[in-house]
C-alpha cells in the first residue's frame, strides 16, 4: 500500500510541476526559432542517457574495448539505425547483437 502512495505522490508532483509550464506554452505561439530548437530535445535526451550506460559500463572508468558487450551493441544498433532508419529493426538487432556477444564472450 506505501509503494502505491509512493507512485501517486510521484505522479502528482510531477503532474503538478510540468502541466501550468505545458499550459502557458500551449497557449502562446512559440517562435519558429524554439519549434526548431525543441525538434533537438529528444536526441540529446536520449544520448544523456544511453551514453554513460555504454561507455561506462561498470565503474567509473571509460570502457573502450571488444570486452564492452555494451558498446559493442551499441555499434552494431548505431550502424543498422543509419542503414535502416527503421526503429524497431534497430531495437530489435542491437538486443539480438548484445545477446550473441554475451554468448561469444561467455558472460551469459
């Protein structure tokens, strides 16, 4: 039952915070300028978040070798994207590759 008031606290803080900011902005035409700067966002969230996990996988210390399972996924996603542009394939070969090196380096 505390996890459930947890996750509800957390949903209306969060609720609370973002809607009055999307509110006066969904109100107010934006520049063309921010439009095009916002179309940014999402990929640099992303690289935020998936480039610390790859490049350091374990500690603190940048891991750049065929050992790096994660890299080296990472690699073989970047390449089918770029070839593709087909997410799903993209998620799809980049968990297929992360499994297989696991195997070929007997981490799994």
């Amino acid at each position: 039952m505390n996890e459930l008031l947890l996750v509800a606290g957390m949903a209306l803080v969060t609720f609370g915070v973002r809607y009055p900011v999307l509110m006066l902005v969904g109100k107010a035409p934006l520049p063309p300028a921010v439009l095009r700067a916002l179309k940014f966002v999402p990929p640099a969230v992303l690289t935020a978040i998936i480039a610390p996990a790859v490049l350091f996988p374990r500690s603190a210390q940048l891991e750049l070798s065929y050992a790096n399972e994660y890299l080296v996924a990472a690699v073989v996603s970047a390449i089918v994207a770029w070839r593709t542009r087909n997410v799903l394939l993209t998620i799809l070969i980049g968990m297929l590759a992360l499994l297989l090196w696991r195997w070929l380096m007997g981490v799994v």
